[in-house]
C-alpha cells in the first residue's frame, strides 16, 4: 500500500499539550520523541506520556512513531519496551550505525512480542551508518530487523563529520544520494532529515524542493509552521498527474498492448514511464484518500 509521506513532524514527549496539539496537524506524520527533544530528567515522563496518546489515538489518519534514543545510551532498553507495546506504526531509532543495531531492535521488540505490524525506521546520522547504508538496507530482507525505511540526519553528521551544513548541502550531496540508491535498491523509503531555521520560509522551501528533486519521500521537520509548505513541494503538480493519468490510458490501448514506446503529446513514451506514472498516481491517490486532517 502507497502511504504519503510528505511531513514528519517531531513533538517532544515530555510536553502533554504539544502531544494532544499534533492530533489536528495537517502532517502525514508524527514522531512522538524521547530522544534529542526531551531533558535527561524528563525521559520517564515522556515515555509515560507517550504511551498513553497513543493508547488514547484520535490522530486520524496520521503515521504514528516513536523516536526512542540511541543504542549507546541508558534509556533505549525501556524505550524500546514502551514503545513495542503502545503500537505505533513505527519506533525511529537513533545513529543507526550497524546491522547489528537492527539485530538488537528487533530482537527487543520481539522478545516483548511485539505486534508485528510496528515497523522499524532507522537515522541515518553517523559516518558508518552512511558508509554501510547499502548493508543496513540488505538487512531488512531479515524481517527480524522490520526495517521500513531511513531517515538521512544531517546535523548529526555534520557534527560528526565537520562537515559543514550551507545553503544547498553541496558538501553532502553524495553522501545523500548514496543513502537513496541503497534505499531504493532494496525497496525501501526514505526521509530528509529537519530544516533548523524554521524561521528561514524561503531556506526551507528550497531545501524541500532540493529533497524531492534528489529522490526523497518527504521530510522530517521541527516545527508545525513548515507542514503546509511541506506537503504542497511533496505533493505531485495536477499537470503531472494528469500527464500520469495519460500514459496509462495510452497504454492500455489495444493497439498499444505489445508496444514497449509510443508516441504522446509529441514525444516518444517507454514503458518505464508508464511504471513511473502508476507510481505518481498511487501517490497522488493516497494523498487525496487522507484529505484534509
């Protein structure tokens, strides 16, 4: 099944009112975080606030994840629990590093027995998890690991790595598009990570832009005000999809049944592009099936 996933947005656990804000957002998405959000002294409680939302539900038809901390910290072990048994789509799990970081998820969450549905989504956010994304991506033919997807997080490799973060991520441009081939090669999403400067409309519009162009499936952000932004960069033109609607239709020709080109609108049509449209048009379906939230 094709789910949008334009917007992630990240809401902090510890603060009870920011949770039950998220409820009417228009984002696709929402990661309830205990991780870089949430003070040492308040990851009890929002862990505890967190369970009980998503015990509650009311967030419609938004994705539901828990971001738990990181595999070096004291804290992922009871994340981790809560979170297998609260049954969000997804738990995030931090500088995912190692196939054996996905080894150690999935055999917490399976011996909580956690429903199978709750997948694994795992940042992208140190230099070896960049250098061995194509083996954290072949891991998840073990459906041990339930890995769903990545999320590339930038500032943690900037800070790693003294990489810096400019306008247009020129520096970090390859790394990018290494962490989306080796997604793509094993049929996995993924997600951009947040824009910092909330405040910078036009820095945040072009980072969207620049995103869906490299490959994206949508991405994560800090703060409510970008969702709207978001959604319209990440959501197919009319044009296109109507352009899309086209190459089917053509296709589905009787004339055009043993064809593998054909000629539309004045240019020549693979079938590959028929498989590029169908899958614009499941998006485009998908996004008009969650409607205004």
């Amino acid at each position: 099944m094709t789910r949008p996933r334009r917007s992630l947005l990240f809401m902090p656990g510890s603060n009870a009112r920011a949770l039950e804000k998220a409820r009417n957002l228009p984002a696709d998405g929402l990661i309830l975080d205990i991780e870089d959000s949430v003070a040492p002294d308040a990851k009890a409680k929002a862990r505890e606030q967190i369970a009980l939302a998503v015990a509650a539900k009311g967030f419609g038809k938004r994705e539901v994840w828990i971001r738990t901390n990181s595999l070096d910290s004291p804290w992922w072990p009871d994340d981790v629990d809560m979170a297998g048994k609260a049954k969000p789509d997804g738990v995030l799990v931090p500088k995912v590093s190692s196939v054996a970081d996905l080894d150690k998820i999935g055999d917490r969450l399976q011996a909580i027995g956690a429903d199978p549905s709750i997948k694994v989504w795992a940042m992208i956010e140190t230099a070896r998890g960049v250098l061995d994304a194509d083996k954290l991506a072949a891991a998840s033919r073990d459906p041990k690991t339930r890995l769903a997807g990545f999320v590339f997080g930038p500032n943690d490799i900037s800070r790693e790595t003294r990489i810096k973060m400019l306008p247009g991520r020129a520096a970090m441009i390859s790394m990018i598009t290494y962490c989306i081939l080796a997604s793509r090669a094993h049929g996995l999403e993924i997600l951009d990570g947040p824009y910092s400067d909330f405040s910078n409309v036009d820095g945040f519009a072009l980072e969207c832009a620049q995103a869906r162009d490299l490959g994206f499936d949508g991405k994560t952000l800090i703060h409510p005000g970008q969702i709207v932004a978001c959604n319209a960069i990440f959501t197919p033109p009319a044009e296109e999809v109507a352009h899309a609607r086209r190459i089917i239709a053509a296709f589905e020709l009787p004339e055009n049944a043993s064809r593998g080109a054909i000629q539309l609108d004045g240019q020549m049509v693979e079938r590959l592009h028929a498989e590029m449209a169908r899958r614009t048009i499941a998006i485009a379906d998908a996004i008009a099936a969650v409607g205004q939230q």
